[in-house]
C-alpha cells in the first residue's frame, strides 16, 4: 500500500505573505498561479519538506467540522493499493466508476431513482449517490447463475416528475444480511466531528482524519458466528442528514473477482477484519 499526500488551497497570509513563492522553490510544480498544490507521496523529500514549511509558517489542515481559517488548508490522505495488496482482503466495499444517479434513499423507504440520461448506455455496474451498487438486467442474471449467497435485487426507477414512475432496467444490489456493529476502534463521530450517539439527523461517519476513504473495521470474533455471504449491508448508516445516511454494500472477494473477470470498471475499498 502506498500513501499519497494532497495538499490544496495554500494561499498567502497576513502572517505569510510569501508562504507560496517558499513553498514553490521546494517544489516547484506545485506553483499554480497565486496558490500552492501537491499529489505527492508522503514518504517524497519534497513532500515531507513542504508539511516542515507548513508547520513554521503555522499552517494547519481544515477538519472540515468549523470555517475555514486563512491559515487552514484542504488535506487529504490517499491509500492506494495494488493488486497484490488487495488480493490479501476477504470482503470489500465496491466502488463502481460510473454514475447512474445521485439518489440517496435509506434501503427499502422507496425505490432507488436512476438517471434517465446517465443510463442510455448501457453499463454492467453503477453506482447511484455514493454507497448504492446498481446492475443491470443481464449481469444480474450471470451473478444469479455464479451460486452466490445472500444476494438479492432490488428494482429501480427512472426518476420522473410523473406521478407513476417508469421502471428502470437496473436493479439494486442488495441483501437479507446485516452485519454485526464495526470494531470498538472505529469512532464514529457526526457532522460536528462530535461522538456520534445514534441520532442520524446530524450525519454519522468513520472518524480516519484526512482519510479519502475510510475503510471499515471489523472484530474477527464478530465475523466467526456469521453465515456465508457475498453481499451484506452494515449495520450502521452514513451520511450527512437522517433522510440520506445510508448503509454500505460489503461483498465478498467471491464478487469482486466475477466483476474483475468481466473487466468492469470499479474500485475497491478493503474491509479489514481485526484480530482485537
């Protein structure tokens, strides 16, 4: 696995005028105009001298809970695996590269909308907002012909303003397992960066700082009692508001290799399951 480090927004201060000029003589690509940016991984020279610069000159990163100061800048933690790496993984969460909607619905409150126009072509897997997994017609019938366990289908709806919506030929992937609450040691914290106490009307989230995408965590102890399964939700919900905090889909390495032998474009977020 290999670190990125994403550095965006450094802007002068009334403290330091000149923090871009410094920063660009480390590196010097970075230059954009009256701001700084890298992509860099945290482990460069260069990368490690531009946080060493930050630092004296007093620069934080944003949180992202309050405003902006002028002193903050946006900083994201990016983990990159291999192939190798994520052979290693048992369950994952799926990414699918291509955009079918923007819906967000907790499961089963009311069909899942797909966009009209993002669907004229067709695709084997989608994804509609960012943690619903869409497939079409005919990839539902090859999962459904692969034997796997606890899957099911959910159908869609092209989302209209007429009053009886149109099906759509997409289904939901979907499942009757769901999985026991993560590990103790992931915190989730709501829209204020505050402990999340079970009330979703003020957003919940994996608490990983700086993390693009937090991966979940599991006991192995919780996963010992579970049946076989290649498609599970969690337990918990995530977002930002009660009405579209929405569980994650977890698939087995079972599903992600079908999709890998059909070269469907899709990331991959590896679920870790903990010892402890």
């Amino acid at each position: 696995m290999k670190t990125i480090g994403k550095i965006l927004g450094i802007r002068p201060t009334t403290d330091s005028p000149d923090i871009v000029s410094r920063l660009a003589k480390i590196y010097e690509p970075g230059y954009v105009g009256d701001h700084f940016e890298c992509i860099l991984p945290i482990n460069d020279p260069a990368y490690m001298e531009v946080q060493a610069q930050l630092q004296r000159d007093g620069f934080e990163p944003w949180l992202g809970y309050q405003k902006r100061r002028e002193n903050e800048y946006w900083f994201e933690l990016i983990l990159e695996y291999t192939p190798s790496d994520l052979a290693e993984f048992e369950f994952f969460v799926p990414r699918p590269q291509k955009a079918l909607g923007s819906d967000l619905v907790p499961l089963g409150r009311r069909p899942l909308g797909i966009e009209y126009n993002r669907s004229k072509s067709q695709k084997d897997i989608g994804f509609v907002g960012f943690p619903h997994v869409v497939v079409s017609a005919s990839f539902k019938n090859h999962l459904e012909s692969r034997g796997l366990t606890r899957i099911l289908f959910r159908e869609t709806v092209y989302e209209t303003r007429q009053k009886v919506p149109n099906p759509a030929p997409y289904f939901q992937l979907a499942s009757d397992l769901v999985l026991p609450p993560m590990a103790k040691s992931v915190k989730l914290v709501n829209n204020d960066g505050q402990p999340f106490g079970g009330d979703y009307e003020n957003g919940c989230h994996i608490f990983q700082p700086f993390v693009r995408e937090r991966e979940p965590h599991y006991s192995k102890e919780s996963f010992n009692g579970l049946p076989d399964f290649d498609v599970a939700f969690t337990a918990e919900r995530f977002g930002n508001f009660e009405e579209t905090c929405c569980q994650l889909t977890i698939v087995s390495s079972r599903f992600r290799d079908i999709c890998m032998e059909r070269k469907l474009p899709m990331n991959w977020l590896p679920v870790h399951i903990d010892a402890e």
